[in-house]
C-alpha cells in the first residue's frame, strides 16, 4: 500500500467552506466520527486521501494556533487512519482509488 502525504487541494477549492466544515464536525457529539464521515463526504466529491490529509493538515496546524489541543488531538486520529498508522482494518481509503485502473476483465 503506498504511503499517503498531504497534498494540496484541488484548483478552485475552498478552503474557508472546508475549514468551516472541519470546524462543524468537531462540534459534533463523536467528532472522530464526524471527521471521518467529513472524509468520506471529500472521497465522493471527487478528492484522493492526499488532498483530504492535506485538508486535515491545514486544520490540525489551525487548531494548534489557537490552542485547540483536544480539537487537534481529534483531527490527527482521523489523519492516523488515513495514513495507516491504525489497525489495517480501519484504515481510511477511497473506494477504488483514482490511480487504480477499473476492473477490465
């Protein structure tokens, strides 16, 4: 399985709407949850696990400039199974992933 780095966003994406959306699902009553269900909503709107770390990343760095250590803390366990630092049954992948060919039987 290859490793997973931040990436930047997509051309054109906001990053204030996904700071926001971040932010939201921290407010939640499981933000891990909620953070993790936020990924997934990244995966379906088109982005790979790169980019959606690298949306986490912003985030983490946002929380610890303002001292949100539990807030943190929450968004870096959903940044552990993205990159596979997880039990390998939880790791956070898009189904399939952009750069494996569809079945071509």
């Amino acid at each position: 399985m290859a490793e997973v780095e931040p990436k930047p966003l997509p051309q054109g994406a906001d990053i204030d709407a996904l700071r926001a959306r971040v932010d939201t699902a921290l407010r939640a009553e499981d933000p891990v949850v909620a953070l993790i269900a936020l990924v997934r909503e990244l995966f379906a709107d088109g982005y790979d696990e790169g980019p959606a770390l690298g949306a986490l990343e912003d985030s983490r760095a946002r929380l610890r400039q303002q001292d949100r250590e539990t807030d943190e803390d929450r968004v870096m366990d959903v940044m552990d199974v993205l990159t596979g630092w997880c039990p390998p049954d939880a790791i956070l992948r898009r189904d399939p992933p952009l750069d494996t060919p569809s079945d071509r039987s």
